[in-house]
C-alpha cells in the first residue's frame, strides 16, 4: 500500500477522545472549555482526583465557554477535572420491561427488584403532537371518582389540572384516579416531592399494585436537571405506550415543584426574574411538556392529569394561571370542604371541564347544569339558611336545592377505596336531578 495513502487514512481518523475542562465551579453551574458542544448535549464530568462520575447538560454557551447543569450535587469536583461528549444525546430505554416498576428519571430501577432490560431507546425531549394530527376528543375516559365522571367529565386525550393547596387530598385523589382508571397503562410522575412520599404514595394511594404501572421518581433532594428532565423522561415514557396505540394515564405531582426546578437553573444562568421570581423559561417550558399529551389521530392517547400547588390557595399563582390557560379543564380542591368532611373536597362551581359537552349525553349535561344551578343557589342563600331568615315557598328552586342537599353532598363524597363505574356515577346524577320532590 503506498505510502501516501496510510498516511491520509491516519490523518482522516480520531485516535483519541475529545474532551474539555473545567475552568470554573459553583453550586449550581460548572463552567468549561475546550470541547465542540451544542445547547442539549449531554456530557460525562470525570473526576481525575476521586475517579467519581456525573452527567451534565450544556445549558448555555458563551464564545469558548461551555456552562453545564450537572445531573448531581458539585461537591468532590475541581478545575482540570475532564467533560466527555455523550454521543446518544438525551434517550432513555423504553419497553414493557417498565411497566410494575420504579424508576428515576434514566429509567435505572430503585426498587431493588432487579436490572431492566429495554431494546428501545426514546428522547427525552420531543415536539407535541402537530395540531392537525390530533383527534377529537369523543370518548369518555373514565376515572372511576363520582364527582369526576359525573360532573367534570373527562375525555380520552383530555389534559386536566389538580389545584390544590397543601394538605387538601391532592395525592389522595391521584391515587383514586390511578386505581379507578380502565386505562390499560399507566405512568406517575413524582417530581420533587419528599422521598417518605414515594412509598406511602405507593402502599398507601395504589395499595401496593403496579401492574401496568410504572413510578419515575426525582426527589426533592436530586438535581434541579434531575427534577426537570424527570418529567420530560416520565412523558416519553407515556408516549411509547401511545405509539403502540394503547390508551395511556399520565398523572404527575407535581407542575409546581418542576417549575422550581426550571426557575433554580434560570436563575443560575443570569435570567431575569418576573413574577414571583420565575424567570421566562419557566412560563415556556409548560406547554412545551403539557402539549405533549393528547390524542393522536391513528395512535393510542395520552389522557393527563397535572397537580399545581397553589400555595396560600392563590389561584392567581402564575404557574397556576399558566397552567390553567393550557390545560383541557381544572379541578380545584377546596380546604373548606375537607373542614365539612367532603371528600375527594372537589370545588365543582370553581372546577370545569372543557370537552364534557362533546363526550356526554344530553340528558347527562341537563342533570349536571341542574346540579351546579342548585349548589350554587344553596351557596348563594347559605347564610339566610343558617340563621332562619329564609321563608319556605319564596323560591321553588332553592326549596329543591334545600331538599336535595344531603343527598348532593353524598354524591359528592366518596370513600377513597371505593371505585365507581362512569355510567353508575352519570345515573345516579340523573336519577337524583329528576327526583321529585
């Protein structure tokens, strides 16, 4: 072989990994040089000193300066410590080999029941489905929850929201919603809550089944990156499923703590603060995770429910009042009704559903606008009713309202372990609505 030609073959290959270094640590970025990456690719961190390993995202780029959000805490990492370029991007292993498992956000299982084997691979981050490949919403998705099904209907591919203050019985009606729902998969997303929340939530709110269930889990104490990413991960996730045409549930707790975590590495990469500190990527990466649920035309459906913390009940929060502006329907838990002993404490005059018209039958929606018309008489005269100063026969409708009381409040309770059946919970509804009095 001439020797012209090996040396253009040598000269033409990489005989040794390209690599960068660090320049600068804090708490929450590292900063390096010397490597060609892009915004999104992930990197290895090594440490020469202790041999210890972390993963990053390049989070910004300025001249020859690379700043990375390590997936985990800083400490034990110095100057001169190498980054690696990771060259299968953001992708997590998908399969069936999921389902009755808990994992974190890299699909790595945590319930010591053994290694997961996963043929496919999915990206993390992907586009939601384009506007004109999204079907119609025109089939009840049934969550076995009377108040639900009865008078905030959801449809299959709907996206609701969960507003809750602390304490209401938010995780408690997410647990109802995951055993009552006839979806045949179902993925939970735990983001940024307390760890003893993972398996009380489990044992406690699920009853200990797994089946077709599948928990990723990030912590309040991983990474901002791990927070954020957990849900983007626990939503590719769902789409897998959703590919396969299988009707997905998606149920993540919670948007709130997954903003947090957006606003920690905004703030860290010098973006301004707005509105209770968040800065703007917090506002645009809702959509950009929440649109991705959905039903989409010759595909299975992906049918969500977010949780949003609404801290003091405030509901003009911005995450909140973000959310709300992008979800299908609301469904707002009132602590006054925990304080009368009605639970799941749905607020149905503060909650909405925004396809309930088009998946419901007349008779069901005349019964369900009768049963908001008479609580919200009974809300409205509540007063005049305690104190005596209401006369029997002055208004019909809220002599009926009166009449009905008791038994709209049962309607609206319901024992957590108990699962109702949507065409049981719609004629009952009726049933009541029509009864004389």
């Amino acid at each position: 072989m001439p020797l012209k030609s090996i040396r253009s073959r040598i000269a033409n290959k990489q005989h040794s990994t390209p690599f960068g270094e660090i320049i600068k640590i804090s708490a929450t970025v590292i900063i390096a040089e010397g490597l060609s990456v892009s915004i999104g690719d992930t990197v290895t961190i090594v440490s020469e000193s202790n041999k210890q390993e972390t993963m990053g995202m390049v989070t910004e780029l300025d001249g020859q300066k690379i700043y990375i959000t390590p997936f985990s805490f800083v400490e034990g990492f110095r100057s001169g410590d190498k980054i690696f370029l990771n060259n299968n991007g953001m992708n997590i292993p998908v399969g069936n080999a999921l389902l009755g498992r808990v994992v974190n956000p890299f699909m790595e299982p945590i319930d010591d029941n053994g290694p997961l084997y996963c043929n496919t691979t999915a990206p993390i981050i992907k586009a939601p489905i384009s506007a004109m490949k999204r079907g119609m919403i025109d089939e009840v998705f049934s969550v076995g929850v009377k108040t639900i099904d009865g008078l905030l209907s959801c449809g299959k591919g709907q996206k609701l929201g969960i507003f809750a203050g602390s304490g209401v019985g938010k995780s408690t009606l997410m647990g109802m919603i995951v055993r009552g729902s006839q979806a045949p998969i179902k993925v939970v997303a735990l983001i940024g809550e307390r760890g003893r929340e993972v398996p009380e939530f489990i044992e406690k709110n699920l009853g200990g089944n797994l089946e077709n269930t599948v928990v990723i889990v990030a912590t309040s104490d991983d990474s901002s990156l791990m927070r954020k990413y957990g849900a983007f991960s626990a939503m590719s996730v769902a789409e897998h499923f959703k590919e396969q045409g299988q009707d997905v549930l998606f149920i993540m707790d919670s948007v709130t703590r997954f903003a947090m975590a957006q606003r920690e590495i905004g703030l860290a990469l010098g973006e301004p603060p707005t509105s209770k500190g968040y800065p703007p990527s917090s506002l645009t990466l809702l959509p950009q995770l929440m649109e991705r649920a959905g039903k989409e035309a010759g595909k299975g459906s992906i049918t969500a429910f977010f949780t949003i913390l609404i801290e003091g009940d405030d509901m003009s929060d911005p995450i909140a009042d973000q959310s709300r502006s992008i979800l299908d329907g609301h469904i707002v838990l009132s602590r006054e009704m925990t304080d009368f002993g009605i639970y799941p404490p749905i607020h149905i005059l503060n909650s909405a559903s925004r396809v309930m018209g088009d998946i419901i039958t007349d008779e069901h929606t005349l019964a369900a606008r009768k049963f908001r018309k008479l609580y919200t008489l009974l809300k409205e005269n509540e007063m005049l009713i305690r104190i005596g100063a209401y006369t029997k026969g002055s208004d019909p409708e809220l002599d009926e309202a009166i009449i009905k009381k008791p038994h709209m409040e049962a309607y609206l309770s319901q024992a957590s372990n108990y699962q109702s059946q949507f065409d049981e919970a719609s004629q009952q509804l009726i049933a009541l609505m029509n009864a004389p009095i």
